[in-house]
C-alpha cells in the first residue's frame, strides 16, 4: 500500500470491534504478567496501611509498568499469532523494557507537548476574545445570563469556548494510533500518526466511545455512590487493568491493521 492510497482508506468500525474482541483473549494471555504486576502497584496504595515512601514507589512502577503493558498490548493487537508478537520483541508475560519502550516514552512526550501547545495557544485565543466581548463578569458569576451581554457576542464566544474543546479531542484522536504505529513501523512515530488515521475520525471516535463503556459505566456507578471508598479504588483498578487498557489496546490495533499504509520497503527507500 502506497502512500497515494491514504484518502481512500476507511476504518471499517464493525469489523475492527468484532477483530478486538476477537483477540482479547490473546491479549490477556501474552500480556498476562505485567497485567498482573501492573494491577498490584496499582492496588497496593489501596491495600497497604503504611504508605509513606512506599506510595511514591508503586505510582513510579506503576508508570513503568503501565509502558511495558502497552508495549506488549500494542505488539499483541498488531500482529495475529503469540509468534509474531514475540518477532516484534515481546517478552515472557509481556514482561520486557527495550529500545520500543523507549521510543513509546519518546513517542508520547512528543503527542502530549504537541497538544499542551495547541491548548495553550487556545487558552488565550478564549480568553482574548472572551476579554474583548466586554462581558458582564459579575451576571456570569450571579448567572444572570440576561444581564450578561448582546446575545451575539455570547454567541461568539460560546463558539470559540466550543471550537477551543472539539479541536483537542479531534487532535488526540487523530493520534491515538501512536503506539501501534510506534511498535508496527519500528521507529518512533509521533504526529506522522494522524496521517494513518486520515479519513476516519468519526469511526475511531465512535469506537473509541464504545470501547470505553466499561470505564463510562465505572465512573457513573461512583458518581450516582453506588461504589464507594475501598471498593471503588479496588474495582476501578481491576476495571481499568484488567478489562480497559487491553480492549482498547485491541480495538486501537484492529484499527491500526485496517489502516496503515507503511511498508519496510517504504521506509528504507
């Protein structure tokens, strides 16, 4: 596939739905391990008494732990047998730290200062035109929306506060293939991301949407204190571990397989 085929290409959101949860199960298994290892860094502030010094160390291995687990996630989703995930450099239980972790931090670092820029740049695109729509600060504050200003400028900038939400969410899910594509292409790949999920936002978007209705679900049954305290941390974390971060590893990999368009060949030209 060449790179004149990019505009064509579309994510077919049934069928990478259906691959994800197709491979869950080998996801699950490969990445057993650290999943495991990741799940009790995570529980252990929860479960331990005496925090102290120990909290600082289990949220820093549950960071390293959290990049090895999707590095092994990322490799699994990508390839179709244990073997050719293995090919690509996962270890025993998806335990394993190489140059693709590395280049995964790098990726990363890389897609969060792209976008901190981005929402800063916003950030004072609102609050100039928020300045210069000369509101009444203090209706705002008493919700006197009547008393707030011509209705045309709270159109305004109610379309700029609007535009300054959709822009970051379309950027993050432009680039949500980082990882794949990282492991996949076997270099660092950052903003070069967004040209693979090019033509298919509102199919990653609703998918994404569906794959995360675990944690939806999660965050609603805290929020109405249907779960609470101890409980709460405890099943948020197995929620999140166990059943979240590899259904979306696996749906993010059904879609990665469905649109990239880079070849070795390619990348060695």
């Amino acid at each position: 596939m060449s790179h004149r085929d990019v505009g064509s290409r579309r994510l077919k959101l049934a069928r990478a739905l259906g691959d994800a949860l197709a491979t869950l199960p080998r996801l699950w298994i490969g990445a057993a391990g650290v999943l495991a290892l990741l799940l009790a860094a995570c529980l252990a502030p929860v479960l331990v008494e005496a925090l102290g010094t120990a909290s600082a160390g289990t949220t820093g291995a549950a960071v390293v732990l959290a990049v090895v687990a999707i590095g092994a996630l990322a490799r699994l989703s990508i390839t179709p047998t244990l073997k050719a995930a293995r090919d690509l450099g996962l270890g025993p239980l998806g335990l394993q730290f190489r140059w693709p972790e590395l280049r995964l931090v790098g990726a990363a670092l890389l897609c969060l200062i792209f976008l901190a820029m981005i929402v800063s740049v916003l950030g004072v695109i609102v609050l100039a035109i928020a300045g210069g729509a000369e509101l009444n600060v203090e209706a705002i504050r008493a919700r006197d929306w009547a008393a707030v200003g011509a209705p045309w400028r709270l159109a305004v900038v109610g379309a700029v506060v609007a535009g300054a939400l959709i822009i970051p969410l379309v950027l993050t899910v432009r680039l949500s293939l980082f990882a794949h594509a990282t492991l996949g292409r076997r270099q660092m790949v950052s903003l070069n991301s967004m040209g693979i999920a090019y033509g298919s936002f509102w199919a990653l978007l609703l998918g994404l949407i569906i794959v995360n209705l675990p944690k939806i679900g999660l965050f609603t049954l805290i929020a109405g204190g249907v779960l609470g305290g101890v409980t709460a941390s405890v099943v948020g974390a197995i929620t999140l571990v166990a059943v979240q971060l590899p259904l979306t590893m696996a749906f993010l990999g059904a879609a990665y397989r469905q649109l990239e368009y880079w070849s070795p060949e390619e990348g060695s030209a």
